[in-house]
C-alpha cells in the first residue's frame, strides 16, 4: 500500500491505480481513482472521478463527482454529483444537481435546483429537501428486469417544489405539485397546487395547504 504524506504539487491531477493512503487532508485540480483510494482527513478537488473505491473520513468537497464504482465519506458538497454505483454519506450532501442510479445511504440531501435518483437498488435518504424538482423513477439500466422488492426509497421527509415518486416508502412528503405514483406508501401527503395519486399507492393522511402557508 502507499501512502501519499503530501499533496500533489502544484494541485496536479492524480490518478489512483492500485491502493493509495493520505493520511491528513489532500486537495488537487482532480482526482480520478481506478483502484482503492482512503483519505483520513477531507478531501477537496475541482473534479472527481471514481471507476474505484473511495472513502473519505471527514468531508468531500468537489465541484463535479462522477462516481461508477463507491464512495463513502463523512459530508459531501458539490455542485454537480452523479452517481451510478454506491454512495454512503454519513451526515449531509449539499448539491446543485443530484442524480444516482444504485445503492444511496444519505443522513441528509438537499439541493438548490434537482434531485433525480434512478432505483437500480435499495436507497435511503433520512431528510431530502430540494428547492426544485425532486424524482425517483425506475432504473433506465433495469428496464426489462422485474423490479425487485428491496428496489425502492426509504425517507423519513421529502420535501420539494416538484415532486414524483415511484416505488417510496416515506413518512411525511411536501410540496406544491406532487405525484406519487405505484408502489409508494406515504404516510402523509402536504401539497399546495395539486396531487396525483396512482391506483396503486398507499397515502394515510392528506392536507391541502393555502398559499399563506396555513392548513
């Protein structure tokens, strides 16, 4: 294993191949990991690039995360983060753009513009909140394969302008257009311009809120 004790010079791009260790904070221009790359304290670059593993033991700072392989880490702020493999975040993920398609663990997501999150596996997100629109739709990798029960969203809240869901499991959603769609089971519904509900969806408590925010 090699441990890197210092920063690339000059915030060089680095390229992980095999198994590297930083033992404090590590910052570059981008980072693109093809092997196993741990990062002991926080990690901060302009672009990341995972084909590999990555774990982060503070925080992940980026301003775009393209990740097909997994990522763990404490905290994580991007502008732009895609996601196609597995993502655990311990405590809170800020982003402008959030999109996934596989395993998700998030304590807390919220984002500026949209949330898009594609179930190719079981996800769960304690908070989601998004200024924008929020959805989660069957994986588009997955589409000829029956969807399999442990497929699905498991949130305590979502809340969000826009919101559409599919096959998600939550106990409070808000927001001013809200569709929730089939294999959804919600415990209580808060929209302000309009709902729809599919045949096959379960909600156990609706409420229409004015626009002063009132019931």
């Amino acid at each position: 294993m090699t441990t890197l004790n210092s920063l690339p010079a000059d915030g060089k791009p680095l390229k992980v191949y095999g198994s590297q260790t930083c033992r404090g904070d590590m910052e570059a221009s981008s980072v693109e990991v093809l092997g196993h790359l741990h990062v002991r304290g926080k990690l901060t670059a302009a672009r990341l690039r995972l084909r590999g593993e990555c774990s982060v033991a503070h925080s992940c700072c980026t301003q775009e995360l393209h990740s097909f392989g997994s990522l763990r880490t404490g905290s994580l702020q991007a502008e732009k983060a895609a996601a196609s493999g597995y993502l655990s975040v311990a405590s809170s993920a800020h982003a402008d753009e959030f999109r996934a398609d596989g395993a998700v663990r998030i304590g807390r997501l919220s984002c500026t513009a949209a949330i898009h999150i594609e179930l190719g596996s079981v996800c769960r997100i304690r908070h989601m909140t998004c200024e924008g629109g929020i959805t989660i739709s069957p994986s588009s990798r997955l589409l000829n394969i029956p969807m399999r029960p442990f497929r699905k969203l498991s949130c305590e809240t979502i809340e969000g302008a826009d919101i559409t869901l599919y096959k998600t499991q939550a106990g409070l959603v808000c927001g001013h257009n809200v569709t929730v769609g089939p294999g959804c089971t919600i415990g209580e519904v808060r929209y302000r311009d309009r709902l729809t509900l599919h045949p096959q969806a379960q909600v156990g408590k609706i409420t229409r809120i004015n626009d002063t925010g009132g019931i």
